[in-house]
C-alpha cells in the first residue's frame, strides 16, 4: 500500500550517545488526508522519528515506508513526492523571500505556468506577497516559519512532514500556519506529520500518537485520548481577593493531583481518581466552586506522563521581603528607543508593583524585547525614564543592576563550565563571596534538584537542567527584581509547568517578576500585564480586565489568546 | 564600591575566561597547535640561508688555475655541483629546466690575463625565478672568488685590498638566528589575538555577554578580566618557545629574561587591545576570526619580521610605526642578540604602551556602548 | 515514466537544479561582505604589501666611514661610497664615536680604514679595509658586504683608468641573471603571491560555505530536495572558481600593470596551470569543510592546512632547496609548491612546458584527490 506513512517497529540507538535508544520499537500509521501529530516531551525521539522518514537517518531494525518507498532505498524518488520542514528550516538568511522560493521552486523541478501559479498561491495562503524583496533574515519569526512552509510547499507534495514548526510564532501566525495546513490536507488530500510542543495543536489533529522516552505510550483521537480522564477534570473558581495561583501553588505537588493549570482566572485541576482527591481543600484556600470540566487533550497528557515522572518537590519560600518606599519596583514613563529612523518603542508607560507578576506580551517585533533590554539595562534610552528598584537606570545603572536578575531567552549560561563554577562565577559578579557565596550555592543546588549535576558542564545538561541552572543564577544574589525574557520558548508542556510553579514560589517570597512570553495561556499566570504591538501598549491590565474588554456575545468567555487576536487586528485595522 | 570585592569580581572573571579557553578543545588548540606549528615553519623552513644551490660549471680554460677556482666551490658546503657542460650553448638548456640554478663559466683566456696583470674574468649565469636565491648565491660566489683572487695575489706584487669582515651580534650571519630571534613576538601576536578576536563575539554569538553585562560588574573589569588570560598565555607561549630557540635551535640569549618578559607583555596588552576592539565589533565569531585575519596579516608582514623595513617605501614605513609586532620583533631580537636590558628595550616599550593604552579603552568602551 | 509527472528526472531538471542553487551561492557570495573582502580585497591589499613593503633589495644603507689617517686614497674609497646607490656615508671622528652610532641604529655598518692604510696603498702593500656589519639580519648584512665589494671594484676600476695600478685581486665577476636581470625581488614575489591568494579564496573561504550549511541548518532542508550530491558539489565550486578567478586575474594585472612584473608566458597557460591549482585549493577547502561540519574548526584547519604551507613551504618566500629532507618531503604535497614553481617560470621565463608540465600533471591529481575527499564526504543523509 502506497497510503501516508507506515513505521513498523522501528528502533535507533545513537553511537556515542548514553547508550539509550532514541526509539525503541515504534509503530505508528499515518495516512493520507489526514493530520497526524506526534506529541511528547523533548527528547522524546519526534525529530529522530521525522528524520528517519525524510530519508536523513539510517534505521537500525523496523521497517519504514513512506508512500510506499524505502527511505534510504527509494531515496531519489520520494525525495520528489515528500515536504519536509525541519525544526530549524534551511531559510537563507542573506536571500529575499522571494530568491528562496525560486531556490526550492528550481531545486524541485517547478517551472513555467504552475510555478508561476504555484507560487501565487502561496503568496495568497502566507501573506507574503508584500515582502517578496525582504531578506529572510528579517523577517519576524512567524513570518519565517511561514516562508520556511512554502517552501517545503513550493512542489504539491503528497506527503508533508513538519517538526515542530510554531515553536516561537506568535499566536496569530500560529492560527494563519494551521490554517494553511488544513486547507492542504482538505483540497489535496495529502497527508501529514507533525511534531508539536503545543498541546492545543495536538488537539487540531486528526489523530495523536504520544512518544515519550523513544516508546510509543498512546496512539488514537485527540477526543479519545482525552475521553480517558473524562470525571476527573475539575474547574475551581477562587473567591473574590483571591489569586489563582495562589490555589495553583497549594494544589500542586498534593497527593492525587495530576495536573494543575490556571484558565480564564480559574484552577483546573486534574486527578488521579476523582473528586475525592480533592476533598481535602473542599473548603478552604479560597476556593468558591467547584464545576466538573469537560476533559481535553492537554489533560489526559499531563496525567498520563506526569505518572511516569518523579514528583517534584518545589520548596515553599516564606515573604522575605519587606516593602521599601512607595511599592513600586519598576516604573517606566514615556520610555521610547529609537534604531535610525525606525521607532521599536513609542512612548510605553507603566508600573510593575513590587511583589507582582508582571507579563510583556505580543507577536514578534513589538518592541516587547526592545522595552524588556532596556529596562535590564542592555539597550539605552532614547527618551523618557525608567526606574528600577528605586533607582534611575540612566544615572545609577551599576546600582540598578546590582538589584536584578536577568533570565535570557536563549539558554545563556557559559556552557563548558560546570554548573558550581556557573554559579560561582555569577554569584561573584553579583558582589558574594566568601561564607555567603557558599551557603547560597549550597541552597540553590538543594532547592533547584542541581546537586547531582553539580560538576557536568552546562552545554551538557538535559534542557530542564539547563533551565533551572539558568534560574538558579539569576536568583543567587536574591534579587528585588528578576527578569524572565521567553523563558519557556521551546521549553516542553511538563517542564513549562515545573518552571511556573518555581515563578510562583519566587513571586510569593516577595520578590517581583518581569517576564515577556508569547505563550497566551501563560499570561494567566501573570498578576497583571502589558501586550505591545508595533512598539506601542495595546492594552495594559490583569488577565480578567483584558478578557472582560473583548467579552461580546459571540465570545461569552474569551481567553487571553482571543483577547490578543482581537485586540491586534482591532489596531490593524485603525492603522492604514 | 570595596576594592576588594571589585578585585575578587575581577579575578572571577578571569578564572571563567580561562576556564572556558582551556575546557573548549577548540581554544585550546590556538594555545597550543598554531605555535608549534609556527616554530616548526620558522625554524626550519623559514631561511634566507641557503645551501646546496645546484650549479653546473663550463671550463673553457682548463688551466691549474681555472681548475683550482672551480674545486672550491666544490668544497663548499652551499654549492652541490651538478655536472660539467661541454659548451656554453648548454648553459640555455641546463637553467631552463632548472637542472642548475647557476653556472659558472671560466673563458678561455682566464689564466692568460691572469698571468699578464690584466683582469681576468668569470662570469656567472643565474637563474632569476628566484631573485632572493640568486642574489644570496652571488654573494657566495664573490667571496670565494674574492679570496681565491687575494690568495693569489698575494704571491705577487702590487697594492691589494683585503676587506676584513666582522659582524656584530651574529659573527657566523646565521639567518636562522634573525627569523627564530623575532619569533616569541610573532607567536605571542598569533595566540593573543585568536584568543581575544574570538571572546567577546562567542559570547556575543552565545548570549552570555549580555548575561555578564546585567550584573553589576563595569566594563574596566570587564576588560581586565578578559585581558589577563591572553596575556598570560601569549606570555607563556612565547616564553616557552623562546626557551625552545635557544636551547633547540642554538639562539644566543645575551640579554635579560625580565627585558623579553617585559617587551612580550607589553606588546601583548597593545594586540589584546585590538583583538578585543575587533572582537566587541563582530557580531558573529566568523567575523571575529575574519577581523583577526586581517589584522595578522599586515601586522607580520610589516613587522620587519621577514624582510627589513628599511627597503620599504617611506609611506610605508610610516604606517608600520602603528604597527605593535615592529617593536616586539625588534626588542625581542634585540634580547637575544643585541644583550639588550630593560633600559635598553624602552625604545620599544613606549610606543607598544601607547597604543595598548588606546585599544584597551576604545574596547573597554565598546563593551557597553555597541548595542543592538 | 513521461517526463511530465517526473520534471525532475533527465538533464535539464538537472541543469536547472545546478542553475537554482549556483545561483544562490552567487547571491550569497554578494550579500556577504567578508567573502568579498577576502576574494577580492585581500588579493590587492597582499599585493600592495607584498609589492612595496617586502623587498630585499636595500638602497641607501647608511654607513659611518672612519678613517684613522685622512689621505687621498681613503678620500677617493670615501666619494665611491656616496656616488653609490646602495649606501649613505657619513664621516665619523673616531671608531669610538662610530660605534655609538652602531649601538642606537643610526647606522648599519662601520667602514674602517687604519693608520696605516694611506702608507699602504702607496707601496703598493695589501691594505686591510674593516668592515664592521649589524648581523641581526644576516641576510641584509650578507647584501651589505656585497654591495661594499662592488664599491672597491669600481674603486679599482678607476684607479686603473687614471693610470695607477690595479688593486689586486684581479678578477672580476660578471654575474648575468636570466629572467631577472636586475634581481628585483616583486618580479619573483608578485607570481608567487597569486598563489597565496588562490588559497584565500580557493581553501580558506570554501572551508566556511559547507560548514555553514550545517551550522544554519539549510543542510537539513537542501538534503530533502531532489538536488544530487554531485550537483551539490559542483554548484559550490563554480561560483568559487569564477571569484578566485578574478582574484587571480585582479592580482595578475595589478603586478603587471603596478609594478612592471614581466609576463613572458602565454594566457592559455597561466589560465590551464591556475585553474588546476584552483581546484586543487577548492577541493581542499570543501574536503575540510564537508568534514567537519563546523565553521570555527574548518577555519583553523584550513588556515594550518592549507594557508601556512601555501606561505611558508611553497618556495614562495623562503628557498626550499635550503630546507631539511623532512621539510622538503612534506612540500611535495603542498598544492602551492607546483603552482609558484610553475609561476615562476611561467612570468619571467615563458611557456617552458618540460617545466610546466610535471606542475601540471602533479596539480591535476592533487585537484582529483582532494574533490574526490569532498563528493565521499558530501553524504546524503545527516549520519553519513
């Protein structure tokens, strides 16, 4: 049969590895006209798996066919019929867009009418049309991610293979790139792969197949697969003064809670066996009702893997600080930075109250970035003030940085060091030292689970490892104020979950927490927040404020992600 | 701020430098396989001395005279003769193929004029592919003519000259002692400035500049918290191979140990300067390498490392006063051969302080001031 | 199967791939200022340094001349040193003071004539003339004492022209260089350096386009596409070949145009022997760059493999002849060695093709062997 993609029992030990198989007899069916996704956390064997299907790896047993050919055999041919977008597409960064596309289109053998036609059509789908001469380097990340599927698109292909491609795109493009998917498998009937981070998007697939470990653990149905917790999924309203994350913070980690995540200013909660689980907060923690969920995908995921993973123990940390001055730890008035002519921040003004969590949010290029280095004091000032922790970034930066701590986007920490000298190194950057320097790398390795890996080099730390590492520096000198850029961009669902709940600690000891995110759903976990678009404030507010002002009848209970599409095409559509 | 404090940051910042050079297999390898491979080259390939030319002779006298000229050049270890020609119609035939590379051609009235108090001539046809050969080989064949010519002269009357040759700091003119002479300078610009062409843009590139940059620390730790590994390991280096020329290719070392440390260090801070101020501008390591490249370049070449300033054009000669590795290759020579102290060697240090005075601030500035 | 529903079987799906992807290397190669510098900017600057600032022919050496017992014939030796264009004389009072001069390199080298020296030469004595030289550069001081020799054989001459009696020894040398008559080193160096900047381009520039590849992650996508690993391979060289090329022609007419250097040889040969030495570095460089996969360490090989051989064991600067055994085998496998011996001859002596060809044909097997290297290594998967 010459159906989609046939894996049978298919297994791969990388040499030099850790010995451990990167999978071990997997099966899996996806065919044609239909949307498959493969879900897991990272390292869970997605991008291996792709690969072997695109013909890049060699399998060590198990049969692969793909349209009916052998990857490795048929290579020449299927090479012809298949799309494939890697993790990290092959854009050139120094062409245009369109020097790109007339690359894959003459690569793919696509000429005369149907290129001309061909590329029309996916001008219209991406909405590239009007950056044709821009050099792919600059476009915005889900422009990339755009450019890099049409290329994989430029030949029909019959197949489509795609690993993980909205990692780091905007809500927005993420919505526009699934969209194009859809149409594809609904007009052409082609199939597809996916590999996804997002487990909303698993839920848009036609079926599911979750990897964990190099083993297939479920394959089926989004609504099947979710069916599994049905009964188990709970939504708790907290009482009026009460904060969501406060309840998220107690719930989680208790015995028979599997899940614990903050929706639309609600807790939802998912356990083991039912609401018994939960009777022992039945009254208090304030909580005013509780209402039975319908069960969705994301749930039966978390409570499948989170069986198969340690529990981990997040310690509580007690308000150590107390107010100094007026409760405001950063204020920003009239800021504006200028690169030439071009305008990344328009005159933004804001608070951040000490104590809080506070979200930039937006797509890519807002100027969330632009605001979020200025403030750390990595991007001057063009115009207006910034003070943090009480003092004028412009005047006593040395001062101003002394007070902060800064998490990068990407992981940042020096990677052939070790995670003690890492930590040396920053704790004495930050003015500690002696018996001081000691106890608190001592407490840090302890409270961040580090100790074991105290002496393996940072670039080799598994990515939850290297997150927590990064953390764990940024907090060493325990700072009034710490800076999270994207911190849980490409990080999996299950380490994003670990790393909420230690913000959360740290934000109940005291200590303010700014943090930019293009993740919507996590701006529930922010007190308050600021979505930029274009360099200007597109809202400022809490989570409830911003979803109240799109509520309409259409959208009786919209979320924050809603919020954001409307908001931003409401401001597109005023500006010419 | 405690001094203190602000020197133990200082010295973190070091000890991380150095960590990161010496774990990475990578940096390693500048430390230690560009100047091994540079002691190498310049210690044996690198020779203005030249042995064996291969020469053919044309003997149309055949006079004890012109037989006795000849078989000295037959016992000179810097001629290797390859045959004899039959006529001078072959002499076209044996440079063309570069059978020999010169020839010596005794006509046949040699000794005749000889005899006659006339002078008598030899003449000698070379092979210009190689200038610099050509040149050196004449140079040779002068002085065993020249000394053949006093020796016979000597026999007979008449006023002779005798030029009595003495060299200074190199009696034997070993050309090898010159090139190995200016070599620690030459590493020591190599190492440094791969070191640091590559430290601030690999951080760049890794996103941990900006890491250290939101710390308290200001940029003048910075700057000698990134100076002090280059500079120990460009001075390690370049201490290390000058022990190896003198002890493994014979170099004298007249002058003081503390005068070279001193030239090398100094000369060290004014390249680590410029490898940083190339570096703070890169943005990506492959621009970090290319800048270094580029500096090297030039630098070498118009260091009077190879060939002598002096020959250069005055414009040219006046661009390589900017130029660091002219002082450091003409102090470390002057160690080694001149016996020169650290007074001696002032000449040279002050216009090295200058320019590392300059570069290290314009970099130190540029840490924080080059944002995107 | 029609070529309809498989437009990418048979050669002109091929040619058009090739045109596709040489295309976007062009467009790399504009866009990126540093391989521009390095291919076509580099080549003018090494020639303008090479050109001016490395020569080996000295003029105006300055020299202190102390004569113990001024007299005519001291006076006559002393105007024969200034008449010359090699040397700068400047009278000093005493050895003592001229030796001063020595130690703070005001000047080069001390001429000194004795007491006795006038007494001597009037009865027609062997009289010794000191010349007291600065050995640190023994190759200079060599030039040094040539130059001098000359001076007291022109010095002779005249002398015999007025009437008196010919210094001894009587014997003079008429050097006659080939090629090279005046032995001006940028005649020799200028060839020589086309090869150095062959290898920039050639080795150094094309061990960073495979390694970036895979660095940027296009290796991934570009290996899904029907693009075959040969046409891979020759959609890298040709761009890189047209732009060492130019190198080549750009460094070529500057030297001939700039500083005069002879081009005795024909065009059809320096195209046929700079072609097969370009290759050879291109092979090399892809070789390394397919390889190792990683910019930084492709650089550094390239550099140590390719660039410092091209520099120091070419017989471009330094003899090889004069080298040790070991040195001299190992720069039989140096590409440059072939390319400026047969550029040597090529400029300043012309189509000698019993020379060329050996350079030729040794060229032709190193390009083979290296490109060779470079298609095994150009896989088709990532873990090949």
């Amino acid at each position: 049969m010459s159906d989609g993609v046939v894996i049978d029992k298919l297994s791969l030990t990388f040499k030099g590895g850790s010995g451990r198989p990167a999978l071990s007899a997997v099966s899996i069916e996806a065919p044609r006209g239909a949307v498959t996704g493969l879900v897991g956390p990272d390292g869970a064997g997605k991008t291996t798996l792709l690969r072997i299907a695109a013909g890049l790896l060699l399998p060590a047993a198990g049969r692969v066919r793909v349209l009916g050919l052998d990857p490795i055999v048929d290579r020449q041919e299927l090479r012809e019929r298949i799309g494939y977008m890697p993790q990290k597409f092959g854009l050139y960064e120094d062409l245009t867009v369109a020097e790109n596309l007339d690359l894959y289109a003459d690569l793919q053998g696509v000429v005369g009418a149907a290129r001309v036609e061909r590329l029309e059509r996916l001008m219209r789908m991406t909405d590239l049309a009007p950056f044709l001469d821009r050099l792919a380097g600059r476009l915005s990340g889900g422009m990339k991610q755009k450019l890099g599927l049409a290329c994989a698109l430029v030949k029909s292909p019959d197949f489509l293979l795609l690993d993980e491609p909205t990692v780091g795109v905007d809500p927005v493009s993420r919505r526009e790139l699934w969209r194009i998917v859809d149409e594809l498998v609904v007009e052409s009937g082609i199939g597809v792969l996916v590999s996804t981070a997002y487990l909303d998007e698993a839920e848009r697939c036609t079926q599911v197949v979750v990897l964990d470990d190099g083993e297939v653990l479920e394959q089926g149905t989004p609504s099947d697969l979710a069916a599994s917790v049905s009964g188990r999924v709970f939504l708790l309203t907290p009482k009026v003064g009460a904060l969501p994350r406060q309840i998220q913070g107690s719930l989680s980690g208790r015995q028979g809670v599997l899940d614990v995540t903050i929706e639309s200013g609600r807790v939802r909660v998912v356990v083991a066996h039912g609401e018994e689980d939960l009777a022992p907060c039945a009254g208090g923690e304030g909580i005013e009702s509780r209402s039975s969920a319908h069960p969705r995908f994301e749930d039966a995921f978390m409570a499948h893997l989170s069986t198969r993973r340690a529990r981990l123990e997040v310690g509580e940390k007690h308000a150590t600080r107390t107010s100094t001055g007026d409760g405001v730890a950063v204020r920003v008035r009239g800021l504006v930075k200028r690169f030439g002519d071009f305008v990344a921040v328009r005159d933004v003004s804001f608070d951040v109250r000490e104590g809080e969590i506070f979200g930039l949010l937006g797509p890519n290029g807002a100027g969330k970035s632009t605001t979020f280095r200025m403030l750390c004091g990595l991007s001057s000032i063009t115009a207006g003030e910034a003070t943090v922790a009480g003092r004028d970034l412009r005047r006593s930066g040395k001062r101003a940085r002394a007070r902060l701590g800064y998490m990068a986007q990407k992981f940042s920490l020096y990677g052939s060091l070790n995670v003690i000298e890492n930590l040396r190194y920053f704790g004495t950057a930050y003015g500690l030292w002696g018996r001081r320097l000691k106890t608190r790398i001592a407490e840090s390795l302890a409270e961040f689970d580090l100790g074991p890996r105290r002496k393996d080099p940072a670039a080799q730390l598994p990515g939850g490892y290297k997150q927590r590492l990064a953390m764990a520096a940024a907090l060493l000198h325990e700072p009034e104020i710490l800076f999270l850029d994207e911190p849980t961009s490409g990080v999996d669902p299950i380490a994003r979950r670990e790393f909420w709940r230690r913000i959360n600690a740290v934000a109940l000891s005291g200590t303010t927490v700014v943090v930019t995110t293009h993740f919507m759903e996590e701006a529930e976990y922010c007190d308050r927040m600021l979505i930029m678009s274009r360099g200007a404030e597109l809202a400022l507010g809490t989570p409830a404020e911003i979803r109240e002002s799109v509520r309409t009848i259409d959208r009786p209970d919209p979320t924050i992600e809603d919020a954001f599409v409307v908001l931003a095409e409401l401001r597109a559509s005023q500006q010419p | 701020m405690n001094p203190r404090l602000w020197l133990r940051q200082v010295l973190a910042l070091a000890l991380k430098e150095f960590l990161t050079i010496l774990k990475d297999p990578k940096s390693r390898f500048v430390v230690i396989g560009p100047p091994l491979v540079q002691f190498i080259v310049f210690g044996y390939a690198a020779t203005f001395d030249v042995t064996h030319v291969d020469y053919a002779i044309v003997d149309e006298d055949r006079s004890p005279e012109s037989r006795d000229l000849l078989s000295r050049f037959a016992g000179s270890e810097n001629f290797s003769l390859v045959g004899e020609l039959g006529s001078v119609n072959a002499i076209a035939t044996s440079i063309d193929t570069q059978e020999s590379r010169l020839v010596i051609h005794v006509g046949s009235d040699f000794s005749a004029r000889l005899h006659a108090g006339r002078t008598a001539e030899v003449q000698v046809i070379l092979d210009g592919r190689s200038s610099n050969v050509a040149g050196i080989a004449l140079g040779y064949v002068q002085a065993i003519v020249g000394e053949w010519g006093r020796e016979w002269g000597s026999a007979r009357p008449g006023p002779s000259i005798e030029v009595v040759e003495r060299a200074w700091f190199n009696p034997s003119l070993t050309s090898r002692w010159f090139i190995v002479g200016g070599l620690p300078a030459q590493i020591a610009l190599v190492v440094v400035m791969l070191l640091t062409s590559l430290s601030v843009a690999r951080e760049r590139e890794q996103g941990t500049f900006d890491q250290t940059l939101v710390t308290p620390i200001d940029s003048l730790q910075i700057l000698i918290g990134k100076a002090i590994p280059p500079l120990l390991l460009g001075l390690f280096d370049g201490l290390l191979l000058s022990a190896g020329a003198v002890h493994w290719f014979g170099v004298p070392m007249t002058g003081t140990l503390f005068a070279l440390t001193a030239v090398l260090t100094v000369y060290s801070l004014a390249v680590i300067g410029i490898g940083l101020f190339v570096s703070s501008l890169a943005t990506t390591m492959q621009q970090g390498l290319l800048g270094a490249f580029i500096v090297i370049m030039p630098a070498v070449l118009l260091s009077g490392f190879t060939t002598p300033i002096e020959n250069m054009p005055e414009w040219l000669q006046l661009a390589t006063v900017a130029n660091p590795a002219r002082y450091a290759v003409a102090g470390c020579r002057a160690v080694f051969l001149e016996g020169a102290d650290l007074t001696a060697v002032g000449r040279y240090l002050l216009p090295m302080a200058i320019m590392a005075t300059l570069t290290l601030s314009a970099s130190g500035w540029l840490f924080r001031h080059r944002s995107r | 199967m029609n070529s309809s529903t498989r437009p990418t079987r048979g050669r002109r799906a091929a040619a058009r791939r090739l045109r596709g992807f040489m295309r976007k290397e062009l467009l790399q190669i504009r866009r990126d200022p540093s391989s521009i510098a390095l291919a076509l900017v580099m080549p003018v600057v090494l020639i303008l340094l090479f050109g001016y600032g490395v020569s080996l022919d000295a003029e105006r050496i300055p020299v202190a001349v102390v004569l113990d017992h001024p007299g005519a014939a001291g006076a006559d030796l002393l105007a024969r040193l200034t008449g010359s264009r090699h040397f700068d004389a400047s009278r000093a009072t005493s050895l003592f003071e001229a030796e001063t001069w020595m130690r703070d390199h005001s000047i080069e080298a001390i001429v000194h004539l004795g007491a006795d020296f006038e007494r001597q030469i009037a009865a027609d004595e062997q009289a010794p003339v000191q010349l007291i030289l600065r050995g640190i550069d023994s190759n200079r001081a060599r030039l040094i004492s040539g130059y001098f020799d000359a001076v007291v054989g022109t010095w002779s001459g005249a002398r015999l022209a007025r009437g008196e009696r010919a210094l001894l020894p009587p014997i003079s040398i008429s050097a006659r260089t080939w090629f090279n008559p005046s032995l001006r080193s940028t005649d020799v160096l200028v060839p020589g350096l086309v090869a150095l900047v062959m290898t920039l381009t050639g080795a150094l520039l094309t061990a960073l386009v495979v390694a970036r590849e895979w660095e940027r992650g296009t290796m991934e996508a570009i290996l899904v596409t029907p693009l075959r690993a040969t046409e891979f391979l020759v959609a890298k060289i040709v761009p890189y070949y047209i732009l060492g090329m130019g190198g080549m022609v750009l460094s070529v007419g500057l030297g001939v145009l700039l500083f005069e250097v002879p081009l005795r040889g024909s065009f059809f040969a320096l195209f046929l022997l700079s072609s097969l030495f370009l290759l050879a570095s291109l092979g090399l460089g892809l070789a390394i760059s397919s390889t190792v996969r990683v910019q930084f360490v492709a650089a550094q090989i390239s550099i140590i493999a390719g660039f410092l051989p091209a520099f120091f064991l070419s017989g471009l600067l330094f003899d090889l002849g004069s080298t040790p055994v070991p040195i001299q085998v190992i720069s039989h496998l140096v590409p440059a060695r072939y390319f400026v011996s047969a550029s040597h001859t090529l400029f300043l002596a012309g189509d000698l093709w019993s020379v060329l060809w050996p350079d030729a044909l040794a060229l032709f097997v190193m390009a083979t062997f290296f490109i060779g290297i470079a298609r095994r290594r150009t896989g088709t998967r990532l873990d090949s």
